[in-house]
C-alpha cells in the first residue's frame, strides 16, 4: 500500500510535468512553425530533448527544456538564411554585369554600323597620249608635228579655220618639220629632224626669224611655241576669219609668195578631219 502511493507520488509528478510540456510545446512548435516554414529538423531535436527531459530528468529539467522550447534553432535558421542571400545577391550583381556588358558591345556594334565607310580613293587618271594620225602623202613625223599645231590651237580657243591656217602656213614654210637652219648653228640642238634649210635666220616649224622679233632661237625650235606665236600673231590680225587661208597665213608671214600657201588648203583639212576621227 505504501509502495503503490511512493509510485503514484513520483508519476503524478512526472505526468503534470508532461501534461506542462505537451501544452508549452504544442504552442511553441505552432509559433515555430510560422516562423519556420522549413525548420523540421529543429523541431525533431526540440521534441526529442523535451522528451528526455520528461522521463529521464527532474521537474527542473524539464522545465529548462520547456522554456528553451519557445526558441528553436534561430541561429541555425539564421545560419541557413545568410547564404542564400550571399548567392542572391551577387547572382544579381552577375546579372547586372553581364547585362552592362552586352549593352556596351551592343553600343560599340551600333557606332560600328553607323560610322561612315571611307570611300576609296579615285585613281588617277593617266594624262592622255597625243592623238595618232593617219594621213596620206605625209609621214609620221609630220603627223605628230600636225597633232601639236592642232592642240595648241586648241588650247588658245582657236576653232578648225585657224588650224588650218596654221597648217597651210607650215606645210608651205617647212614642210611640216622643225627644220633647223645651216645659218644658225644653235638650231641644231632643239631638233631631231634630218630637214634642213638656209634662209637667213629663219628656223623651225614655221620658219619664223629670230632677228625678226619672234623669239629666241630655242623659244622657235619648240613645236608648240612656235605654233602659240603664230596663233598670237593671227589673232591680231582683224578679220581674218573671213579670209581665206592663203590671205589669212600671208597676213601672218608677210611672205615673198602670199599665194604658195593656197596649195596646202586641201591637206590640212584633211589632217583636221583625221584629227577629229582619232580623237
């Protein structure tokens, strides 16, 4: 009879203790619960340590267990939050990196787009040969004298009736070659042409006499010079594109024959409309 209260005394104890615990617990794992969504292991090891409490300790350690139940593993749920947001927060700071990044290549591709393509450089024109002739009853060296006489009259803003005045005129005073003079030994080093003459100082193309004003020796034996002062001559002279070309060439070279240069006038239209064929 004794033995049976000893045991009820120490039980009953022991039961208010647990009926203690199963309520604190009840609402403390209710509380954690809410807090902690995925704090299972927590709550095993709360359980398990209010149990051992219960049966195994006195009534103070079971109260310890229930007064500790009301926080569980708050530094491990703290623990576990802390590197998720570490690796939260720097996938965001990648993300934010690489899209800066793109944005900045897509930029730099855009100025790419944008900018201009240099044009290339035009290549420059070759300057043009002379004009090659072909013209009966005269020869090569005749021809290219003729092309220069023609171009340069040109080139002044002569039309087809002064080139062939000039033409007519050094058909008849050279025979269309930059002749040299015996008499004047100079003229010889400005020439290349084996056509020589001896009337007085009169020398080149066009047979036009230092001693007379024209020019120098050197200035005379030029093609194109000497043609350019026979062109500043006729131009001088009034009318003239109403003459005809024997009176416009003798009103330019005062000649001793004004009418020689008449017989010329047919080949050098010839050479004009070989000119302008060629050209």
């Amino acid at each position: 009879m004794q033995i049976t209260k000893i045991i009820e005394g120490v039980t009953g104890s022991f039961r208010s203790a647990a009926a203690a615990v199963s309520q604190r617990l009840g609402n403390s794992l209710a509380g954690f619960k809410d807090e902690h969504p995925n704090g299972k292991r927590a709550r095993r090891v709360a359980v398990v340590a209010v149990a051992a409490a219960v049966f195994t300790g006195s009534g103070a350690t079971a109260a310890w267990a229930i007064s500790n139940a009301d926080e569980p593993a708050a530094p491990a749920a703290a623990a576990a939050e802390a590197p998720a947001k570490e690796t939260t927060e720097a996938a965001q700071e990648e993300a934010t990196t690489e899209a800066a990044t793109e944005e900045a290549t897509t930029e730099e591709a855009a100025e790419e787009e944008a900018a201009p393509e240099e044009e290339a450089p035009e290549p420059e024109k070759e300057p043009a040969g002379p004009v090659d002739i072909d013209v009966s009853d005269i020869d090569d060296e005749q021809e290219a004298n003729a092309v220069t006489i023609i171009e340069t009259g040109k080139e002044m803003g002569f039309d087809e009736n002064g080139w062939a005045v000039a033409l007519a005129t050094a058909m008849q005073e050279a025979k269309m070659y930059n002749a040299a003079s015996e008499a004047v030994p100079e003229s010889f080093e400005y020439t290349d042409s084996d056509v020589t003459y001896s009337d007085h100082d009169s020398v080149g193309i066009f047979q036009q006499r230092p001693s007379m004003g024209w020019g120098s020796v050197e200035e005379l034996m030029d093609v194109s010079t000497s043609a350019s002062k026979f062109y500043g001559t006729l131009e001088d002279v009034g009318g003239w594109q109403d003459m005809s070309i024997a009176s416009a060439a003798q009103a330019v070279q005062v000649s001793a024959f004004p009418d020689a240069y008449a017989q010329w006038e047919g080949l050098a239209w010839d050479i004009i409309d070989a000119y302008e064929s060629a050209s």
